[in-house]
C-alpha cells in the first residue's frame, strides 16, 4: 500500500472537516490556537514514517499523554490496577459522579481521575514527567521534546476541576504523593509539545506488542494488549462506542485536537485538528481516522 499517496486522499477527503468544531477554552493557552490546521503521521513498524499537512508542527499532546504514562508504570508492575479500573466511564473525562459511588477508585486510566493516580504510581518510582519526556525523546529521535511552559502555567491557573478529583480520591487514601505535586505532574505531562510524526514514533511499540524503537521491550506482549484494550473502550471517554463503531481501532484523544490510533502489527497513526467535539475529540482528527480504516480495511474488526 502507496501509504503517503493514502495519506493525501485523506488529506483531500476530510478538508471540509478541518476548522469545524471547537478549540478547547477551557484552558485558555489552546483557546489561541488557529483552528484549520491538520496533520497526520502513521509510522510503521518497521520504523518508516508517512505525514501530510502539519504532521511536524508541535501541538500539545493532552490527554494522550496518558497513554504513554499508563505504559511506563506498568513497565514497572501492575500494582496500579488495585488503585484504578477498566471499565469505560460513559461519563466526560473531567466528571467526579463516580468517583464517591465507588470509593475512590476512578473507572480507568484515561479519565482525568484515573490518569492522576498513574501519575501518583509513576512518580513513586522517581520524576514521572522527567520519565515521560526521556522515553518520549528517545522514542520520536527529537532531544528538544519538552513541556509548553505556557500551556502549563494556563492549565495550572484553571485546575480547579482536576484539584477536586485528586483531593476526593485522597480521602479514600487513593493518593500516595500530596495532592500540589501529582497535579503539578500532571499538568506538566499534558503540556509537553509533539507532532504527529512524534506521537506516532512514540506509540508504535503498541503495535509491536511492546517493542520499542530499538528492538529493547517496554512491555509484555500481554501488558501491551492490555493498553490497547482500554484504549479502544475508554480512549475517547463518552464516545468511546461511536469511535470504535466509526473507526474501529483503539485510540486515545486529547483536547489539544490530536488522537493516537493503534492498527496492531502494523503501525501507529497519530492525527491532529484542534476543532473539537461536544466530547472533547477533534472533528477532522475523527473523520480522517475513518476514512483511513475505510480505504485499508486495517480495523480491528
Ligand atoms: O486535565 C485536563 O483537563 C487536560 N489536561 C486534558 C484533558 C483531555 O485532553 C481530555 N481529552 N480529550
């Protein structure tokens, strides 16, 4: 398959799409970005990479982010899994409703809930965001991979929300570290700054059952099974179902507008449009993933 020649007809395809939507506000610094931009990489498992459109400018990864955190804890052990659940919310990715019916223990690791008790386990085995960015360089080949200190800072100033999700779940002493200092990680791993051809590069060990770039393993063909089936039925929150249904592949979002896909065995492709969903995924970034498991037949299904 002609993948770059694909990536174009994409490109084409979805163009009514890119600017529709809109750009996350609640965090002012990405209420500034300019809507009608799209991007799209998908690297191989072979290490080949493919892009069209802005797939090399910096966007921020968001809540993506949380897949990459989920795999480097459980590349430690998978204590985490007493601390969070697996089962999709139906809820958005900021609610707190379940938190008090359940004791504390978040639905699964992409809410926000449940992403900072990764972060909280992540930062028991030394810096977690120092962890995230190390493995996220060596894996994209860029050193200059970093946190957007503004971004931070705007989402840091409007944390309230995910505040009161940390401080819930440490009153049922589902908090290791203190509350300032997971959070402050957790802002921190949102706001780091990658392209699509990054993102791509540095989740293609999913579709290599764990395998990193240079053929060392992060996780267990059964570990990466795993972060991939959460991926598809909690990735993109209360859409979860319609993604699956229109795309077929598990993906994970970010209100930054981008989404990383996982086609297994064969490559990881990440997506960026910052218009956005009423649920928080980017519109073009949706349509495009469509269309790209029409035109290959690669769904998992
Ligand atoms: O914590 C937040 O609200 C943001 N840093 C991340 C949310 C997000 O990306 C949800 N994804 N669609």
């Amino acid at each position: 398959m002609d993948l770059a020649a694909l990536l174009d007809r994409i490109a084409d395809d979805v163009a009514p799409e890119i600017g529709r939507g809109a750009v996350a506000d609640y965090i002012p610094a990405l209420a500034r970005v300019e809507p009608r931009q799209f991007g799209m990489a998908i690297a191989e498992v072979d290490g080949s990479v493919h892009g069209v459109g802005d797939w090399r400018r910096p966007f921020s990864i968001q809540s993506m982010s949380k897949v990459f955190t989920l795999a480097l804890v459980l590349a430690h052990d998978d204590g985490v899994w007493t601390r969070v659940g697996r089962e999709p919310s139906g809820d958005p990715f900021n609610s707190l409703v379940q938190l008090e019916h359940e004791d504390g223990i978040p639905r699964n690791p992409f809410i926000n809930a449940g992403a900072l008790v990764v972060t909280d386990e992540l930062a028991h085995h030394g810096d977690a965001t120092e962890a995230l960015l190390r493995f996220l360089r060596k894996e994209s080949g860029h050193p200059e991979i970093d946190v957007d200190s503004e971004v931070a800072a705007s989402e840091a100033e409007h944390a309230d929300r995910n505040r009161a999700l940390a401080y819930f779940m440490a009153s049922y002493r589902n908090m290791r570290n203190p509350v300032p200092a997971v959070l402050d990680q957790y802002v921190r791993q949102c706001s780091i700054a990658m392209s699509c051809h990054d993102v791509a590069r540095s989740a293609v060990f999913l579709a290599r059952h764990g395998l990193r770039n240079d053929g060392s393993r992060l996780l267990g063909q059964s570990a990466a099974k795993r972060v991939n089936a959460v991926m598809l039925t909690c990735g993109t929150y209360d859409a979860a179902g319609e993604f699956a249904y229109r795309v077929g592949l598990p993906g994970k979002s970010g209100v930054g507008g981008g989404i990383v896909a996982i086609v297994p065995g064969r490559c990881a492709v990440c997506v960026w449009s910052p218009g956005l969903d009423a649920r928080g995924n980017s519109v073009a970034g949706v349509a495009a993933l469509d269309r790209f498991t029409t035109l290959t037949g690669w769904s998992i299904f």
